[in-house]
C-alpha cells in the first residue's frame, strides 16, 4: 500500500460527516482543516519536546496531552468520540500543584531559560494557536464546550511546566518589565 492517494492534489480533502454519517470533501483552507492542522501541529511538536527530555513524569504528562489532542481531533473531524471534562480538571489539578511550588510572578516571563523549558513555552504558544483556530470554528458550527475549556487550561499548563522546569535546575524566570513612555 502506498502512503499517498493523489485525492487531495486539488487542493480538498475527506473528513467524516457527522450529520450525514458519510465521507465528505471540503477545502483544505476551510477553517476545520486549519484548526486540526494547529491541533495536529501542537501535537507533532509535543512529540518533539518529549523525546528531548530525560524526565519520565514529564513524559507521561505530554503523552496524556498527545492522546486528548488526538481525541480531540478526532471529534473535531467528525467522529463521535466522547471528551470528559475530567481531563481539565487533571490539567488543573496539576496547574495548581506547581503554581504552589513555584515562585509567585507579578510580571510576564520571557520565555526562555533551558531548551526543555523554551520548548514548552513554544508548545503554549501553538496551544493557543489551536485555541483561536477552534474558537473560529466553533463560529461556525458547534464544538464541544470540554474541548474549548481543555484547550483554554492548556495553554496555562505549558506555562507552568516550563517554569518548573527552569526552577528545577535553579534557571529563574526572566521577568518582563515595561517602562512608562518606551515603545
């Protein structure tokens, strides 16, 4: 079997309707494909910060958030998958558990400090991709109130991974400042 179909040299491509419960072509500039090209972009780069990181728990962490985004794909592409809302507050749970460990921050952070730690921070920035992809979508036709709330909390949970990962190896956080009248 080859990998390419030549289905999709016209610029379309097949996703499941759930309405119809068939195959159906759309462009591959609408905004459901985008938004799953940020979802799956998001995705793909996680795979990348994993497998540059010793840290097992760390690992397991980003292979639960590879799988939702999986999940949360797949029910953006039409299936019928169920997405709990247990999975936010998994990702809330940890969101408060290093927010008490870490220092208080009273300014932003320039992202930055070790190259696992800057990984991340990228990583919250494609979240946030995504977010504002499926939020247009959602304009559009309905999504899932779990799924724009657990895209919503990850991009908080990037930010906080990267800061424990600066704290761990004793990188503190490069604070942002602005000055009255700068530009």
């Amino acid at each position: 079997m080859v990998i390419y179909t030549k289905r999709g040299d016209k610029g379309e491509t097949s996703i499941f309707d759930e309405n119809s419960a068939q195959r159906t072509r759309i462009s591959k500039d609408s905004l459901k494909v985008e938004a799953l090209g940020a979802i799956d972009e998001l995705n793909s780069f996680l795979g990348v910060v994993k497998s540059n990181t010793g840290d097992k728990k760390l690992q397991r962490t980003l292979g639960e958030i590879q799988r939702n985004l999986f999940t949360i794909g797949s029910i953006t592409a039409g299936s019928k998958l169920k997405f709990s809302s247990a999975q936010t507050k998994k990702l809330e749970k940890m969101i408060d558990n290093l927010e008490g460990k870490l220092p208080v921050l009273k300014n932003f952070v320039v992202p930055g400090g070790t190259v696992i730690a800057s990984n991340l921070q990228y990583a919250r920035a494609l979240s946030r991709r995504a977010e504002r992809r499926v939020v247009a979508l959602d304009r559009l036709e309905k999504v899932r109130p779990q799924i724009l709330t657990f895209l919503n909390r990850l991009s908080d949970a990037f930010f906080m991974l990267a800061r424990q990962e600066n704290y761990k190896v004793g990188v503190k956080d490069e604070v942002w400042v602005g000055r009255k009248g700068s530009n």
